[in-house]
C-alpha cells in the first residue's frame, strides 16, 4: 500500500506477524516496529504509548524500520555477498594497527629525532631565536615508509569495505526485527565522529545480534581489546618522542591486544552472518 494512500512510508498500523519470529503478533506504527507484542489468544488492541520512528521505547532501546521484512532475504543476501571479504578486511585493519607498534621500534630513531628537534624548536621561540625546520630526510627509513604506506592504502580499501558490510549487517538486523539504538547510516558514521567514537560503534556492532544471542559478548571482548591498544597506541606514540625503551614497554600490551583484536574481529562477523540465516529461516 502507497504512502500516497495510507500516509505512511509502508505498511499501515497494525498488527502483523513478528519479524522476530515469535508466536504472537508485534504492533507495527507505520513507520517501526515496537515493543508491543500480543499472543494469538489475546485481542490484538494498539499499545498505549506505541513509540513514533527513531524514539525510545519503555526498555531504553530505539527501533528503526528501514525496510519491512519482506525485504530481508534480499538484505541478507546483501550482506552475505561481503562477508566473506568483511572478514579478511577486519584482519587487515587488525594487522595495520599491529604494524604501528612495530615501526615505532624498528623506526626509533626517527621518533626520538622528531622529539629532539620539537624540544629545540621551543627552546628557540622561547629565546626568540630562529626556529628551526624539522628534517626527516637523515632519519627516515625508506624501506618501513614505503612497507608503512603499502599497508595504508590496503588499510583504507578494508574500511571501507568494513563500513560497507557494517551498513548491510544493520540494515538486515532491522529488517529481521531486532531492537537497536542507532541507525544503520549513524552505525557507521560514528565511528569517525570523536568522543562519540568510544562507545556507539560498539552498540552498532552488538545491536547486529539478537538480544540473547551469546556472540554479543564476543562483541564486546572485541571492543575492549580495541579499546585498550588504542590507549596504548597514544601512550607508546608519545613516549617514543623521548624514550625508546619506555615506547616499548607501551607497545608489548598494545600489539598483545591487538592480536586479541585479530582472533575475535573476524569471529563476530561470521556471527552475525550465521544468526541473521538462522533468524531468516525461521521466518520463511
């Protein structure tokens, strides 16, 4: 039924079949799925204080339709298309943070230079002498830089296919009826937006799961390892200004968490890969 008929972007209110595969009916508003679920015996009355689209239910969490279940075999045919490939991105992203405390051991030389002439540098505004130029060129190792960018431009393809499978996993979590705080887009985009950055992917990410699916806690094993290198990443980063051993005793734990990063990331992709087939069947 049109939008040009009914008001509604799809299906008018009303109770339909639960997307989640329950034996009741669930209130669908016209524009999201609630919290409203009702068994065969009882009559199917509309929920008092039924939430609008992109509000807040009574159990804290937001409901976002963006497509109606009929389109979730076409959603998850999407997703499963990039997979595979999200999986060895994930790696990739995982390998290009290993890689950064690596380098900052093996191209020590050129961070503790970095150091030096920053210090000269304010020692000679502070005198109001002339500040010196940074120079790289005695320092820098050509081999790691060229390795180092190698591996940036592969780390860039990975995000991106990263974000593209993120996107598709949430659309079909949507669409198979499961609860979530953010929207697909704004899954995806916080990862970029700072502060913000700290927790909403996580909730993106688990949100992808159905509430009792036991992987959601393989999500968050992942995040805190992602979490834990990223502070020690600034740490080390900072230390190998002006201390090459104290960078290193930053850099252990860090490329510790990030093979933890390696041996959980790809895991939870096939997860959700596997519980959003299973929720399909279900519903077929």
């Amino acid at each position: 039924m049109s939008d040009e008929v009914t008001g509604y972007p799809g299906a008018p209110p009303d109770w339909y079949p639960d997307p989640a595969g329950g034996p009741g009916k669930r209130w669908w508003d016209g524009y999201a799925w609630t919290d409203g679920v009702v068994l065969p015996t009882h009559p199917p009355a509309p929920p008092t204080g039924a939430s609008a689209p992109g509000t807040t239910t009574g159990y804290g969490t937001t409901r976002y339709a963006t497509a109606p279940p009929g389109n979730a075999p076409v959603l998850l045919d999407g997703e499963l298309r990039i997979s595979q490939l999200a999986r060895t991105a994930v790696v990739i992203i995982g390998i290009y943070y290993l890689w950064e405390f690596i380098n900052l051991q093996l191209d020590s030389s050129l961070y503790r230079s970095i150091g030096h002439q920053y210090h000269r540098m304010i020692i000679a505004s502070e005198n109001n002498q002339p500040v010196p130029h940074l120079d790289f060129a005695n320092h820098a190792n050509g081999a790691l830089v060229a390795l180092g960018g190698l591996l940036g431009l592969a780390t860039i393809g990975a995000v991106v296919v990263a974000c593209m499978w993120q996107y598709r996993a949430a659309s079909t979590a949507r669409a198979l009826g499961y609860a979530a705080k953010h929207s697909p887009g704004w899954g995806v985009g916080c990862w970029f937006v700072p502060i913000v950055a700290l927790w909403m992917p996580y909730q993106a990410l688990r949100d992808c799961l159905p509430p009792d699916d036991p992987n959601r806690k393989l999500v968050r094993t992942f995040w805190a390892f992602f979490i834990g290198q990223s502070v020690f990443a600034l740490a080390a980063v900072v230390a190998a200004f002006s201390s090459t051993s104290l960078s290193l005793v930053f850099s252990v734990p860090g490329a510790l968490l990030c093979l933890g990063m390696l041996s959980t990331a790809p895991r939870f992709v096939s997860a959700i890969a596997v519980a959003h087939r299973h929720a399909l069947g279900r519903l077929a």
